[in-house]
C-alpha cells in the first residue's frame, strides 16, 4: 500500500512538474501572442499613419492639380485678352496712321497757303514802296477796307482735327507780319 502512495506521489509529483511546463508554456505563448499583438497593432497604427499621410499628400496634390488647372484658365484667358488688345492696338495704328497722313497734307496745304500769302504780302509790300509812300491814315483806310490778313485771322477751320496747327500756322503768320506791317506793329 505504501508503495502505491509512493507511486501515486510520484506520479503527483510527475503530473505536478508536467502542469508547470505546460503551465509556462501557456504563460510563454499567452506573452508571445501578446508581443504579436502590440507588435501588430503597432503595425497597424503605422499603416494607418502611413495611409494617412498618402491621403494627405493625395489631396494636397489633387488641389496643386486644381489650382494648376485654375492657373491654366486664367492664363488662356489672359493670352485671348492680349491678344484682343493686339488686334485693337492695329487697328489703333492702322487709324492714326491714316490721320497722321491726312495731318501731313494738311500741314502741308497751310504752308503752301502761308508762302502763297507771304509772296503776296511781299509783292504788295513792294508795290506799296515802289509806288509811293502813303500816308499813315491812308494806309489805315486801305487796311480797313481789304483786311486781308485779318480776315485769313478770323477765318473758320471747322471740324477739321488741326485746329493747334492752324493756331500755330496763325501765330506765326503774325509775328511775320508784325516784323512788315507798320499797323500792326502798333497793336
């Protein structure tokens, strides 16, 4: 009997021993799955991180996307703008290139008028001194009776877009005419 308690302790103790290994390792692989899961969910946080931050860049380059393709539009529009402008500035040019000929034959009929009426001033101004020398209020009723220069003076241009030009034509007229014209020196 004893030896049957013998070999029941044995056996306890056998069993008790067994239950200890098993026991560590349920205890090792309860820390190994453990250290699985923290190490997995850990990598999980660093793929949800990481994803995170892909969407970020994703949409940070979709709005670049965007803003590039709204950059494109305003620069199209900006070149159809410049190039509307081009097409006024032309035909801008091409106007006043036509005025400033008009201008030209303008100018140039006035001083083709100007030196007609200068020849004509010098020849009755040596007429008048080849003939005689009139008296002042002789001449005065002369002046007041013809008034040539006076009336190309007082002369209407009309709508014509060189009205600086005849005022300069004008100014010119009579300062050359006060350097001839006893009346006129006086005024």
């Amino acid at each position: 009997m004893q030896k049957e308690t013998l070999d029941d302790c044995h056996q306890c103790s056998e069993y008790k021993r067994k239950q200890e290994d098993l026991q560590n390792q349920l205890d090792n692989v309860n820390l190994e799955l453990k250290q699985c899961t923290e190490q997995s969910e850990r990598k999980r946080l660093k793929n949800q991180n990481l994803t995170n931050v892909y969407q970020m860049e994703l949409n940070e380059a979709k709005a670049e996307i965007d803003k590039g393709k709204i950059e494109k539009d305003r620069l199209e529009n900006e070149i159809q703008t410049l190039k509307q402008k081009e097409q006024e500035n032309k035909r801008l040019l091409e106007k006043y290139t036509l005025e400033l000929e008009d201008l030209k034959t303008e100018i140039k009929c006035f001083e083709d008028e100007r030196n007609s009426y200068e020849t004509r001033l010098e020849l009755k101004y040596k007429n008048i001194q080849s003939i005689q020398k009139p008296s002042f209020k002789m001449f005065l009723s002369k002046r007041q009776k013809h008034q040539p220069v006076v009336n190309i003076w007082n002369r209407k241009v009309g709508s014509t877009p060189c009205v600086k030009n005849w005022k300069t034509l004008k100014d010119k007229i009579k300062n050359w005419s006060m350097s001839y014209d006893p009346v006129l020196r006086t005024k």
